[in-house]
C-alpha cells in the first residue's frame, strides 16, 4: 500500500499528517490523563482539569488545523485557481474575492485584474489601429479567392500549406491531406513537383507539369512568389484531353478518308463523262461500280462525320448542369412580363445558361403576343435520354408560322447575334407546340444529367483558409522534441465508446478532432465519424453521450475509420484528456499511432496538485470554457474544449520555463502517477 500513500496529492498528505498528528496528541493525552488519574486519583473539579489539560494539545493541534484549512488553506487554493485562470485568460471577465483570511486582498486584486485588462485593451486598440490597412487587404484578397473558380494552393520553402481556396478545397473534398501546415506531398505526388519547385526562377518565371489525382489528371502552373513561397493553379485537363482524344480526333481522322472517297468519285465520274458511250462496256461498268463504292463510303464517313459534330458539340465547354428552378428563377428576374411560374418537380438539365435565357425570354414574349396572356407555367418532364421543357397556358396552341418567326430571330443583345436556330442546334434541340387536354404548351427537349437531387447550400466564408506565419515554422525534418509550444501542429481528439471497460469489450462509437496549426484553432478543418462497434450500446452509457444503436447503424467500422483518422493527423502531436482512456480506444492495430501524446488531464494535475477536480467540465469552469450546447460528452465537441483547455495551459507552461514538446511531456510525466484512466 506504501506506493498508493506516495501517490496521493500533496494536499492529501498533509491533510492526513493532521489528522495524524491530532488522533496521536488526543490518544497520548487520553493515556497520559488515565495515568494521572490511577496515580493521584483526584475528585471533582481537580479531575476534570486533569483530563481537560491532557487533552488540551491534541484538541488544539486538531482545532488550530481546522480554522487554517478554512480561513488560510481553502482560501489560498481558491486564490490559486483565479491566478490560473488569469493567466491563462486574462479578459476573463470577473474575479471571484478571496474569502478568509484573504479577504482584504480583494480590491487589490481587483484593481490589479481591471488595470491589466485596461492595458490589455490599449495594448489591442494600438495593434488593431496599426493594423486597420492590412486587415482591409486581407479581407479583399479572401473575398477574392473565396469566389475565384479557379484551385489555389500556396506552399512555403517547406512544401507546407499556407493558403488554399474554396475551389480548392471542392476539388480536394474529403482528402485528408487539404489542411493548413500540411505538407503538399500529403496531397499530391510531389517527386515530379519538388524538382521543378526547387528549379523555379526568383523573377516570377512559370513552369507546367501534369499529375494525376483520383481518376483525372491536373495541369499545374508553378510560380515563385516573393520570398519562397510557390502558388499552384490546378485546371483538370481530363475534359480537354476527353475532347481533343476523342471526338475531336474522330474527326481529325474522318477528314483525310472524305477527301479520299471525294477524289475517287470525282476521278471516276469525270472518267465516265469523257469515255464513249459505245466503247469499253466493261470499263463503263467498272468506273460505275467505283462510283457506287466511293458514293457508299463518302455516305458512311458523312454519318460518322455527323455523330462525331454531334459528340463534340455535347461536350461543349459552355453545356453546364442547371437546376430547372434556379432557371425559371433567372428568367422571371430578367422579365417584367410577362411572368412565369415553376410547376411540378425540379430537375437537372444542360445548357449555355445566358443564351438559354435570352432565347427563353424572346419566346415568352412571342406567346404573350400571341395570346394577350400575362402568366406562364413552366414544367419540367423527364424522358429517357432528355428533359423536356415546357411552357404551359390557357389557349390554342402557337401556329407554326410564328414558331418559325421565333427560330429565325436573331439575339442581337449576344455576341455575334445569333438566331434562335443556332441556339436549338448549339443544344441538340428542337421545339413545337402541342395541346395537352387542359390548354396548350410548348415543348424544348434539352440534353439531361443523370444527378438526382436538390443543389447543394452555398458553402459559408471559411473562418480561416490562409496562415502565412506557418512559413515561419521550423522545417518539418527538424526534431519534434525541440519544437517550440506555439510552433506545434497539435491534433486534439476524443472518443465515445460503449463504456468504460476497454480491455474487457466496450468498443469505440465515435471519434472526432480539430486541429491546432500555429497557435490557431482552426474552426473547420475537423474530424467526426460515427463507429459501429459490432455490438449492443448499452443503455446507461446512450444516456451519458446520446449515441444508440440506431445512430452507428450502417457506420463504418474502427478499421475502415481509424486509417482515415491516422491520414487526417499526418505528422502532428497527439493532445487529449485522459489520453491513456482514448488511446486504448483507438489502438486496434488498424492503424498505427507512434506520435508523441499530449494529456491535459495530467498537465493539469502537475501545474495544480493542490487544487481538486481536474476533470473536464470542472477545468472548463475553471478557464472560462464553454461547451457549445448541446456538445458535451459528444467527441468532436469534448476535443474542442480540449484544444481550447491547452491553449490556456499552454501560456501557464511557457511561464514557467516549459518551452518546448520535450519539456511538456516530461513535465506531464510528473503526473503520472495520480493517473485516473476513467476520468471523463
């Protein structure tokens, strides 16, 4: 047992010194009295002043120990843990008083928080006037790059992400290697790209390579910016390659046999013209029998021609997908009058959007012209290999003479004016007019897409997708061990599992994570996955963290998750509380986690062994924390705090001379031996 007593808190163990000192000064007096008494066997008051006296010393120390724990010691811890959470946050937002003995220390104390945060603030107003110019640029650039179609990334000297775009991150979406202070060999090959980055001209020169990502293949323009820093723009040339390999070249190759089969019909026809009419029967027969072949071929190669024109022009760059309600929307928008309003189920179609519309409008004015009417209807009905869109009324249907008006106007507000023919042949199109039992409607079949729902919400503005200062980072080869606190890329995770008896059953549920990159809590760059643990989740532990059964039903397993999850970590640090409960969740043997480990629990611990409660919640309370509603006891939402509970130890460390990785994990070390691996 000498190794638990070893083990107990300081506090612990002068407490018990106390109790230890006073049970053994009331049981020597009680002795001491029973002698005294036997000896000279007093009456009356002179014996009670004997036990009462030999009682005294034992009475006192445990008396004198009790008023300093509550009016000295309780009240010096509690004056502890706010110097704490002052350090670690000093605009938190009011300071409880000391109690006790202390008491009189609080205005001073007071007045020490409110002039340290006054200085904090003048301190914040001369940072922020000073940096008001650079902010406004900043803040253009981002909104540039956040509607700028075309994938960015930017890299230090170190091939590490600085910046990235929102294209980017759609071209990228789901690779566990997008991420700031990622390296870019996480994300694409880069023995082709570190040779031409190390190559790259100082004075703005541009070089191109082709790599391949998933099953397309990307053009990359390189450029060196000033400093060391390389942008890279990313265009997929699949498509192009599609075009030029494959209808394109279909024609390139149908052109040479046309003008064969063309040279050998004229050659035979002007033979046969000039050869008598009575001579050469046989040859007559012959140059008439190349004709018929020639003809026949000249007729095939023409309807490969054709289906080649036709290939090539459905995939015509200005053919995008569209989503039939945000067109009826762009068309009543561009329309005072007359007005038209989607019926039925939306649908995916293909179009050139501004040409579309513009023909669209001029139709709607052709049939409100035609038929004094005011409101359209506009439907969209799916076929095998079309959509057909339709505009519905009230009336007879559109005569075929003002049909053909309409398909012979010309678009005189597009570039070079083209009629409404060549928008119909542009889209593989035709249109008419038919009745439909309850009025008429004109129909226009349009190229479909096989994509089934709604489009998706607008990504938000990201919080953050640039940190320029990782260039300052040490390189990545360099020992972690020597790694400055703040210069760490940290990954903060937690689990939920079906309870708390790893070793005999209970399985991981859920992970989740967020990432720690300079200093910054990076809001978006995040990690969640339900688990299926292939068994029953109790229902005492459902009623701890929500999760049932029907929650991780259909999930993927730990060893399809936790590969995906060592991908997303890379080469940072490992941060949990309580890491030695999560880490037994996670080590399966699917993946392989051999980083170094960060554990706030025990950080905690060796920065306050005389403070109780070093659980989550009570250090959330502690360091003005809050969980998001709803968030506790989830794993994305209990590694936030987590991340957010070492940003405010961390300050803590670094004041006390704990600078660098190697220094936090032996300090942590200290702690070890008061580890509880069931602490929540």
């Amino acid at each position: 047992m000498a190794w638990r007593v070893s083990g107990l808190p300081r506090r612990h163990r002068l407490v018990g010194l106390w109790l230890l000192l006073s049970g053994a000064g009331l049981l020597g007096g009680a002795l001491f009295a029973a002698w005294l008494d036997s000896l000279y066997q007093p009456h009356g008051m002179a014996r009670l002043a004997l036990w009462l006296g030999c009682f005294s010393g034992g009475a006192t120390l445990l008396a004198s120990g009790f008023v300093l724990e509550r009016r000295l010691f309780t009240p010096l811890r509690h004056l502890q843990g706010q110097l704490a959470r002052l350090a670690a946050h000093p605009d938190a937002p009011e300071v409880s008083p000391p109690t006790g003995w202390l008491r009189d220390l609080g205005a001073d104390l007071a007045r020490i928080h409110s002039a340290w945060q006054e200085d904090r603030r003048r301190l914040d107003d001369a940072r922020t006037e000073g940096a008001r110019d650079a902010t406004r640029v900043s803040q253009r650039l981002e909104a540039l790059l956040q509607t700028l179609g075309t994938p960015l990334l930017l890299c230090d000297r170190h091939h590490r992400l600085l910046l990235y775009n929102q294209a980017a991150e759609r071209l990228f979406a789901g690779h566990p290697g997008l991420g700031l202070g990622k390296a870019l060999g996480d994300l694409l090959p880069t023995k082709g790209l570190a040779e031409i980055m190390a190559t790259l001209s100082e004075h703005g020169g541009c070089r191109e390579v082709l790599i391949p990502h998933d099953e397309h293949w990307l053009h990359v323009d390189l450029r060196r910016l000033t400093g060391d820093e390389t942008l890279l723009t990313l265009t997929d040339a699949t498509t192009t390659w599609a075009r030029e390999f494959g209808p394109q070249a279909d024609v390139d190759r149908l052109l040479p046999a046309l003008r064969r089969h063309g040279a050998g019909l004229i050659s035979a026809a002007d033979a046969l013209a000039h050869l008598p009419r009575d001579d050469s029967p046989e040859l007559r027969r012959r140059l008439e029998t190349v004709i018929d072949e020639e003809g026949d071929a000249l007729g095939a190669s023409l309807e490969r021609l054709g289906e080649a024109h036709d290939a090539l022009r459905r995939q015509g760059e200005r053919l995008v997908p569209l989503w039939s309600n945000d067109l009826w929307a762009a068309l009543d928008e561009r329309l005072t009058t007359p007005t038209i309003t989607p019926v039925g189920m939306p649908a995916w179609l293909k179009g050139d959007a501004p040409v579309l519309l513009e023909a669209l409008a001029g139709l709607l004015e052709t049939l409100a012209e035609h038929t004094g009417l005011a409101e359209f209807d506009g439907e969209l009905c799916l076929g095998n290999h079309r959509v057909y869109l339709d505009i519905c009324w009230q009336g007879e249907t559109l005569p075929h003479r003002r049909l053909e008006d309409w398909r012979h106007r010309r678009l005189e507000r597009l570039p070079h004016s083209p009629s409404v023919e060549d928008v119909l042949r542009q889209h593989a199109s035709d249109v008419w007019s038919l009745s439909d039992g309850n009025g008429a409607r004109l129909r226009l079949p349009l190229p479909a897409l096989p994509r089934t729902g709604a489009p998706r919400q607008a990504i938000p503005p990201r919080p953050e997708f640039h940190d320029f200062d990782i260039a300052n980072l040490p390189a990545p080869d360099i020992e972690r061990a020597h790694h400055a606190l703040h210069e760490l890329e940290i990954v903060a995770f937690d689990t939920e599992t079906t309870g708390l008896a790893l070793r005999e059953g209970d399985r991981l549920i859920s992970l989740g994570a967020c990432r720690i990159v300079n200093g910054r809590l990076l809001a978006d760059e995040t990690f969640e996955q339900h688990v299926d643990p292939c068994r029953p989740i109790p229902p005492a532990s459902t009623a701890i963290h929500g999760l049932s059964d029907r929650d991780v039903a259909g999930a993927p397993t730990a060893d399809q998750v936790l590969p995906r999850f060592r991908d997303y970590i890379g080469n940072a640090v490992l941060l949990a509380h309580n890491a030695a409960f999560d880490m037994l969740a996670i080590q399966t043997g699917a993946a392989d986690f051999d980083m170094p480990i960060i554990d706030t629990l025990l950080l905690s611990r060796a920065l306050d062994p005389g403070l109780d409660g070093h659980d989550l919640d009570t250090l959330a309370a502690r360091y003005g924390l809050r969980f998001a509603p709803g968030t506790r006891h989830t794993a994305l939402g209990d590694a936030r705090v987590t991340a957010r509970l070492w940003l405010a130890l961390r300050r803590r460390l670094e004041a006390r001379g704990i600078e660098s990785l190697s220094d936090a994990l032996a300090f942590q070390a200290t702690a070890l031996d008061r580890e509880d691996a069931c602490t929540p």
